[in-house]
C-alpha cells in the first residue's frame, strides 16, 4: 500500500485503512478470533493504518485492535483513536444495543470536550489499547459541543502535538460544514470525513474538499459505501444507517449495473470515487471479518474503467462539471 503523509505532520498512512467499530461488536457480535483474524487479514494485504475510538462497543474495539497489533512492531504501523465521549463504569445493566452495539452495557458515554477530559480520555485510550503513543488523535463528533470543542478540546489537542504525545490531530463528523471549519480556522492535519463524499453524497465537493486543499489539509474518507446502500443495493439495504430510500435505492442499483456493463463492480467504483481526489489521503473502510477485509483490499486495487466515469456523467449520475477520477 502506498503511504501518504497527513497535512505538514510527519504521521504517514496507507491509502486504504481499516475501521474498527466492526470488531467493536457494532450491531452484532463477533468473536474474539474472527476479530483477530480480521486484523491479520488487513495486515497481509498491506494495510498499516488502523482507526479506531472508545465509542466502538465501549472500548471493546480498543482493547481487540491492541491486542491483536501486538504481534507487530511498534513502529510499523499508525494508530488513531478519538476523543469527546468519555467512558465512565455503570451499573445499568443490559446491553448498548440502543447506541449500535452489542456489548454489555458495562460503562456510559460522557460527552467531554474539555482540556482534562481529553487527556483522560486519551489516557484510558492507551490503557485499552496497551500502547505509550497513538499517532492521530481526532475530535469524534462534536456536532452539538462546538464551543467546547473549539475552545477547549482543540486546544488540548494542539498541546498534546506540541508536546510529542501524538503526531498528528483532527477531527472526525459525519458532515461538512463544521469539518471545514476546523480546516480554515485551525492548525489540524487531518479531518476524518464520513459518508459525505461518496458516489450518493458529494456535499465534501462543495467546501470540505477545495479547502483542504487550499490549507493543505488531509482528508481520511469513512463511510464509502454509505453504511451499505453502495455496497450491496437491494431493497432494505440501509443509507446512513436507516433503511434506504426508494430514489436511493434506484440510483445506487443503476451505478451497479453500470459498474457491471463494464466489468467492475460497484464497491471498486465506489472506492475509487473516494481515493481519487488529491486532499484525500486514505479511504477507511470498516471490516468484521477477514473475508470481508480481502474483499475490500480486492475491490479497493481492482481497476475501475475510464469509460465507467463517462457513461454515469452522461447518464447523469456523476454532475457535469466534476473531474473524473
């Protein structure tokens, strides 16, 4: 996998890298094998970025990706993980599910975008994950928190950088605006942007993209496939995580079938649509298992037609005045 270097940090990362909240249990379980096995997988196909984030199954992806990086050199691989929701032990009871995942529900989510709750979130970070140092901390999600995050979490962050305790900072949304925000009016490397620049949602075009590259400024494309829709559309399949809607629907199986009339599929498309902008660093896709980590290895190097991006421009599917991939 090439490498790719995020911002003016010196943190490199490959072009395709793997997401955790699948071996986080995120809406079913799996095993603590499989989990393994889906990290060695990544790690047999080239992959040596991996994202992950205390969110994911309450520390359970954490913990898993740690251990399972142990059998590697410290230095041969890239970390990030995430702060803003800060994990506290709780007797509840029952299970996470109504947060996407099936753990027990040992701890709660504190919302904390304060100067110590990043640093006590990072720290417990590193407990999880059994290491001294990650090399990409982001802001996760501080869509209601902005005057926090801004004032104090971002702050917090820049220290840690200036103080060697990680390489490289951002933040990571699932929309566009306030992502943009932190690139023109802070010193991030990276933003991590999840499912709005993908062959359905292309809001990252419109401000996102073209200020990252003004700012030179990273971007770490998540949710390729919007949460299914692009990976296997039928009916039922779901966008942004709720079931997709009928003119969703529509568009994405009339992508696939001109994916298929040219002898790729619509996952490679869909990658390559989002590995092709030049502010894009790495695509992240999230895997549970290792047959679907080769799966997405394979689709991510397999050649996409020229003539592909010409016929959905034609047909409509790709706006007129976008560069093609």
């Amino acid at each position: 996998m090439n490498l790719r270097r995020l911002g003016r940090s010196r943190v490199e990362v490959t072009a395709l890298a793997f997401g955790t909240s699948g071996i986080g249990n995120l809406y079913t379980e799996v095993g603590e094998e499989a989990a393994h096995e889906a990290v060695r997988a990544a790690w047999q196909r080239g992959i040596r970025s991996f994202d992950t984030a205390p969110h994911y199954g309450l520390g359970l992806a954490e913990r898993r990706l740690g251990a399972a990086l142990r059998e590697h050199p410290r230095d041969r691989y890239t970390v990030s993980t995430k702060v803003g929701r800060r994990l506290e032990p709780s007797r509840a009871g029952g299970d996470d599910l109504a947060n996407g995942f099936a753990v027990p529900a040992t701890h709660r989510r504190v919302w904390d975008f304060s100067a110590d709750g990043v640093r006590r979130t990072l720290e417990a970070s590193l407990e999880r994950l059994g290491l001294d140092r990650v090399d990409v901390v982001y802001l996760h999600d501080p869509d209601d928190h902005a005057e926090q995050a801004f004032r104090e979490g971002y702050p917090a962050l820049e220290r840690l950088r200036s103080e060697g305790v990680v390489g490289a900072i951002g933040a990571g949304m699932n929309q566009t605006a306030m992502l943009t925000r932190f690139v023109r009016d802070t010193d991030v490397d990276v933003v991590l942007c999840a499912g709005r620049h993908t062959l359905l949602d292309r809001s990252a075009l419109t401000g996102l993209l073209p200020a990252a590259l003004e700012h030179g400024t990273s971007v770490v494309v998540g949710g390729a496939f919007n949460s299914g829709l692009l990976a296997d559309p039928r009916p039922g399949a779901t966008y942004n995580y709720t079931r997709a809607p009928a003119e969703l629907l529509d568009r994405a199986l009339r992508l696939k079938e001109a994916a298929e009339r040219h002898g790729t599929t619509l996952r490679a498309a869909a990658l390559a649509y989002c590995a092709a902008h030049p502010a894009v660093a790495s695509v992240l896709v999230g895997a549970r298992s290792a047959a679907e980590v080769h799966d997405c290895a394979d689709q991510f190097t397999a050649p996409v037609p020229t003539a592909l991006w010409r016929e959905l421009r034609a047909d409509g599917l790709l706006p007129p005045g976008e560069e093609l991939p």
